[in-house]
C-alpha cells in the first residue's frame, strides 16, 4: 500500500507547522550553501537566451509551513540578485512557485500562512513526488527537504510472516536483522531513482535542484550500530497498548514506519547511476542542537507525534492516539538520552545540474 497520510494540519498545538523545530533547523542550516550553489552553478545567461519571462519553482514536499516559505524565500531572493547583478533590473524574470506534497497534505493551513510580503505567485500541486508532477522542461529550481527519507511504499517482505525479512515486535530496521535493513535499503533506493527521473524529464537542461536529506553516518560492519532509540521506543509503546488489550498484537507485527535515513556514501553512489544529474556540491551538514534538542519529554513527544500520528490513526484507530502519546511521553521522561537526539542531527546537502544527455 503506498503511504499517503501527510503530516498533522493546521496550527493547534499537535500540528507539524508547531512541532517541526529539526526540519526547520534542517532548511535554516543549508540556507548559506543554497544561496552559494545559485550564486556559482546558476547559468542566467543560458536561460536568459531562451527568454524566460518566469522563473519556476518547486518544493517537493512542502508540507503546511513555515519551514517551505524559509527555503522558497531563500531561492528567489538568491535568483534575483543574480539577475540583478549579472544582468540588469528590467530583465529579472516573475517567478513561479509551486508547493508539491501528498494529496492529504493540509494545503489549505499551507495557503492561508503564505507570507503577505512575497515576491513570488504560489501554486499547489498534489500528488507523489516519486511521480511526475509538471510538464516537460517547465522547471528552473527543485528544491526537497527532509522528505526523501520517506518511503513510497513499505517491501512487502516485511510484513510476510514467512518471510526472511519479517520485521515482527520492530517498527523500525534497526538492529542486526540485515534482511530487514537490505528490504528497507532497496526500496529506498528504487524510489529514489523514480524521483530523479520524473526531475529529470521535469527540470530544463541547466536547471538546479537542491536537496537536504536526513542521513545517518557511513556504517560499519556492525548492524547492531544501527539504532533508532526514539522509534524503538514507540514500538515499545505500540506493544504495550497491545498488552493491555487495547487492539492485538498481531496490530503491532503488521505496522511499520515507512522512513529510511540513507548514509552519505550511499546517497552519493544513488545518485551517481543517474546519468541526466551532475553533482556540482556534496556535502554533510550538522544541524545546530539548538534546532533538534527538545526542552522537555512533552515537546519531544509533539514533534514524533505531529510527523507520524496519521500513519498510526490508519492503522490503529485515532481512539488510541492521545493514550499512545501520553505513555510516549512517560518513557521519555524515563531515557532522558532521547531528549538529544543524535540519530538524525546530520543532513547530507545535494546540489545537481540537470545536463543535457542523447537518448
């Protein structure tokens, strides 16, 4: 089944829009690395030859705010000045943005929270962005953030109780069952070549595209390195609810988190098997603890609960949510570790050229 529940809408207290402190660390981290790449890798006088009138933008995965706006406007001001500066006034270009993310993203909280002030018309466009999504050549810019970690669909292996890869009592790939880790690596990896694809036929010849992606160190031979303490502890929270009769088990065996955190090595060699991308910078970036440390165990338990709450009402029942999230919360207070997450405190920066390829 491909997953198609979207972060927490609105503006309330549970909402992603009040709970994305590690996404919005994430964008703030790369805004000087963005504005630099367009600033060098930006060829205006290639694009300017092909009178662009409007210069077009995409964020893939944009969610409800504030944390698209930040890098939407990072973009435009960093094309402007160019323009500006290499070529005059009167032949900046209008620009064009559209905010791309799963048809139940709450594009509606999106809207409304558009900045008064921008210099940019905005668009929604709804669907997959492991689809095509915008006509051939008809982008300048595509921009993702901390969104391809997210899987198009969980392998079906997983959730095969006869099968080698059968992830039962986990919601996660962590631990030293390399089968789960390769099913979870490979769809991975397949997504991310629909993605490159479908920007490739999307973006013209020139045309940039940036990407932050949450990734976790080079491994080494130990599976058992491979931990993700805040998920297990909501599998751990999942089988609880189970124990105290509050939906079966076997609820619990059939659940997992569709989110794989890639490591440098293997996003760079992904990325490299596709031929239509050159990559003009690569690089790790470590977002500031001000950005990931939560104060307390309540706030740490919003932010899980705002990415993944309508993934767990799908499959448990929105019923359970509130206990589910209460008892979260009381384990946090008990590892107090969790309260600085090192596992997804790093980003791996990508900015690529879209190069003209015979077919």
């Amino acid at each position: 089944m491909p997953t198609e529940s979207a972060m927490n809408g609105g503006i309330g207290t549970e909402s992603y829009a009040k709970n994305s402190r590690y996404q919005g660390g994430a964008v703030e981290t790369a805004k000087e690395i963005i504005t630099e790449g367009i600033n060098k890798n930006l060829d205006i006088e290639k694009l300017s030859s092909t009178s662009v009138d409007t210069f077009r933008i995409a964020d893939f995965g944009c969610s409800t705010g504030p944390n698209t706006f930040i890098a939407i406007q990072t973009i435009v001001e960093a094309v402007r000045k160019k323009f500006e500066t290499e070529l005059s006034d009167s032949r900046v270009p209008e620009f064009q943005v559209f905010f791309n993310d799963r048809t139940s993203n709450d594009f509606n909280t999106l809207f409304a929270s558009l900045p008064p002030e921008r210099k940019y018309y905005a668009a929604g466009v709804p669907g997959s962005f492991y689809e095509r999504q915008f006509p051939k050549d008809s982008l300048h810019f595509a921009h993702s953030s901390c969104t391809l970690n997210w899987l198009s669909v969980m392998p079906q292996e997983i959730l095969d109780n006869s099968s080698p890869a059968w992830n039962q009592g986990k919601i996660m790939y962590s631990g030293e069952k390399k089968e789960v880790l390769n099913a979870y690596a490979l769809q991975y990896a397949k997504d991310l070549d629909s993605f490159f694809k479908a920007r490739a036929q999307e973006l013209v010849c020139g045309g940039l595209m940036a990407l932050v992606v949450p990734t976790v160190p080079n491994p080494n031979h130990d599976l058992s390195s491979i931990t993700f303490p805040s998920y297990d502890l909501l599998g751990t929270c999942l089988i609880e609810l189970a124990e105290r009769g509050r939906f079966d088990a076997a609820k619990v065996d059939s659940f997992n988190l569709p989110v794989y955190y890639t490591y440098p090595n293997e996003l760079k060699a992904i990325i490299e098997k596709n031929q239509d991308f050159r990559i003009e910078r690569i690089e790790v970036l470590n977002i500031p603890s001000k950005h990931h440390t939560n104060p307390d165990p309540k706030a740490y338990s919003l932010t899980q609960r705002a990415v993944f709450e309508g993934l767990l009402q799908e499959h448990f029942g929105s019923e359970f949510m509130d206990e589910l999230f209460d008892l979260y919360t009381e384990k946090i207070e008990e590892t107090a570790v969790l309260l600085n997450p090192k596992e997804t405190s790093m980003v791996t920066f990508v900015l690529l050229k879209r190069v003209f390829r015979m077919t």
